[in-house]
C-alpha cells in the first residue's frame, strides 16, 4: 500500500519540542526542516497515488480493447451493477441490483446450438460465481502486482435465484435450473462483429432474481455491519441505509469519481478521511482495498464516525447531527455548510445549524443543498433507515 510515512510521529516531535525550546533560531531551522520533510512525505504519497491511478487506467484500457474485440462493445461494473467476465472472455454476466434481474451472454465463432449450449454453463456458472474485485492486474508503483481477488467467500447470488416452484438454486441444482432458464425464458441471438473484424454469434437470456434480493444481501453483512457499528457508535440502520443508498448492496460497486464498494469510498478523499482516523496513520489506499467487505464497511463507519465527531461533534444531539452527516457523506462538508451560510467553512456554519431543531435542519438542507442528487440521497437515506 502507498503511505504518508511518520507524518503524526513529526507532528508530535514538532510540537514537543516546541513547548520545550520556544522559537529559539536552531529550532525555527528545525521547523523548517521538518514542514520541509512533512511536505516531501505529502508530494510523494501524491505521486505514487497518481502513479497508481494511470498503472489502473492502462490496465483497464487493454482490457476493455482485448473485450471489444470480442463483443463489439464493453459493458462494465457501476454502483448498481455487477459485471463479470469469463476466462477467455466468451461469456459475461450483468447483474442489476436495483432492478433485481441478471443477464447472461456468450459469443461463440459456431453456431447458434453450440451458443446455447454455452449460455447454460455461463447461466450455472453465475449462480456460484463468487466474483471478483477487477476484471484485471495491475502494476503497483512500488513494484508489486495488485491482483483480483474473490468478492466474497460465498456465491455473491446465494439465496438470491429461485427455480419457477421456488427452490432456492445453489450448486446442486444450478444445472437443472440453467436448463430450465435457457429452455423456457425468451433467448436472443444475434450476429456480433468485433473489433477484430470477426463476426460471431451472441445468445442472451435475462431471469429474475427473487423479490427479497436487497434484504438477502444486506442480511449477508449483518455481522460486519452490526460489528463496525458498535465499535463506532453508530446506528445499524443509519450503516445499512447508507450502503443501501450507495451500492444497493453490491460488492463490486464502482462509480466514475472513482468510488469504490459497499459504501462506495474515494481513495483520495472518504478513503483517506477514514483511514487516517482509524488508524492514525495518512494513506492512500489502492482500489483493491475497498473491495474487501469488511474492510469496506470498516472504513465507511469510520468516515461517519468522523463526521459526527470531528466534523458535526459540536451539535447538541445526534438526530441534528445525523442529517448533516449524511448530506456530507454524500457531497462533503463545505456543501452542507454552504446550504447554511453560503460559505464551505463549517465552523461558521455550526452555530446557525445549531439554532435549529432536527426537522427544520432537514428541511432545510432538502431545500438547500447545493446538489440535486444529494437532496434526493438526504431523503433516501434517511427513508431507508426504516427497513433496517
């Protein structure tokens, strides 16, 4: 992982030993020299980040080049939707958490019998498929070599896919189901050509999955939820709404910020926020890092921890405070500060918040938020709160 190296243990020296020594010329030269040190660690974590940042885009643009080639066109991972590939890049699977449907394809160079036969097993094969955090490697700047990883220990559909009487599909009847699907569901096939001039032949088929997916998800990450939570004095429901709200629960949840996972963090911002919080320590961690659930989750609480203590830790309760938390969850700080005085310094803000009671605080960051899309996540979140 890329780090900000001894910036607390220069921080503490610096201010011990000026207590101890006062502004004295040697230690004004020390000053100097450690804010020097203090900025070299800051512009180096910076370059390695970015280094980072253009190793993944490559990574990501010969990937996407060597599946156009393929299919023709690319079709990717985003908040709501789970995309994998198979080996060999024949079959690829989408599957929309929001609207609760999965669509299996396959292009194959024979016929259209032969393409069936593949949509089956690419059909079976999804309901194990335990995912995986990227559809490629990529070279760190320190030498080492992210590679994918399993999304999750289990099947990421487990519980989710029901045959037409309502068995549950697992890997004893994922066959019989595949055949079921392709079988009795409506198959597309179409002629494909693919940016290596190769015409081929994709087969398609969408099945539902069951009604209660969203609550078989989130109850998958009951135990990390209710851990992280308590650790962090945070409401459960308040955890799940949010993760809700950002991923509807999908493990491989990336938007174009980037954000990544479950509570859909940014490296270079929330990620940061939290980690240095946590741990007390100034990082910036890769994407990977984010795809692992727990730690996910982890740092998503610990960023809302943050905002409530660090942040919104002057308000008077915590309903008050739980508004604001959320809006800056979304769209930062300085946004929600800036709903209330215009200006993004919040602690000017604090005392004109603190004025109000919770539900006028609520109104008014609805009303007043700069962003559409946060007002409307202000309202979601806190809606959603109520199913958990």
């Amino acid at each position: 992982m890329m780090k900000i190296v001894g910036i607390a243990a220069i921080l503490a020296l610096t201010a011990t030993i000026a207590g101890a020594q006062g502004e004295d010329e040697d230690f004004l030269k020390f000053q100097q020299e450690q804010a020097a040190a203090l900025q070299g660690y800051v512009e180096r974590a910076e370059e390695e980040f970015n280094a980072y940042i253009e190793a993944d885009r490559k990574a990501f643009a010969a990937f996407k080049e060597e599946v156009e080639k393929v299919w023709g066109d690319y079709v990717g991972s985003s908040r709501k939707d789970w995309v994998e590939y198979g080996d060999g890049l024949g079959s690829r699977s989408k599957v929309d958490f929001e609207a609760g449907t999965a669509t299996v394809e396959v292009v194959v160079n024979g016929d259209v019998e032969t393409a069936q036969e593949n949509l089956q097993q690419a059909v079976a094969d999804l309901v194990s498929d335990k995912g995986k955090s990227s559809d490629y490697s990529v070279a760190l700047p320190d030498g080492e070599v992210e590679e994918p990883k399993p999304l999750s220990a289990k099947p990421v559909l487990e519980g989710q896919v029901a045959t037409e009487d309502g068995q549950v599909v697992d890997a004893d009847n994922a066959e019989s189901f595949a055949q079921e699907v392709v079988a009795e569901a409506k198959v597309e096939s179409k002629k494909v050509v693919g940016k290596d001039g190769k015409e081929r032949i994709k087969v398609a088929v969408t099945f539902p999955l069951v009604p209660d997916h969203l609550r078989k998800r989130a109850e998958g990450y009951r135990e990390l939820v209710a851990e992280y939570a308590n650790r962090f004095e945070l409401d459960p429901k308040l955890v799940f709404a949010v993760m809700h709200t950002e991923s509807h629960f999908n493990p491989k949840a990336r938007s174009h910020i980037p954000a990544y996972g479950l509570m859909q963090l940014v490296p270079t911002s929330g990620g940061r926020e939290a980690y240095r919080y946590v741990y007390k320590k100034d990082e910036v961690l890769p994407a990977g890092y984010f795809f692992v659930p727990a730690q996910n989750i982890e740092l998503g609480c610990g960023y809302l921890k943050y905002l409530r203590r660090r942040i919104f830790g002057k308000l008077d309760n915590d309903q008050k405070a739980l508004y604001c938390m959320v809006a800056a969850y979304n769209t930062g700080a300085g946004n929600v500060s800036r709903a209330f005085t215009g200006k993004k310094a919040i602690r000017g803000a604090i005392p004109e918040i603190d004025k109000m009671g919770a539900d006028e605080i609520y109104v008014h960051l609805e009303g007043n938020l700069p962003y559409e899309e946060t007002r409307h996540y202000l309202k979601k979140v806190v809606e959603r709160m109520a199913l958990y």
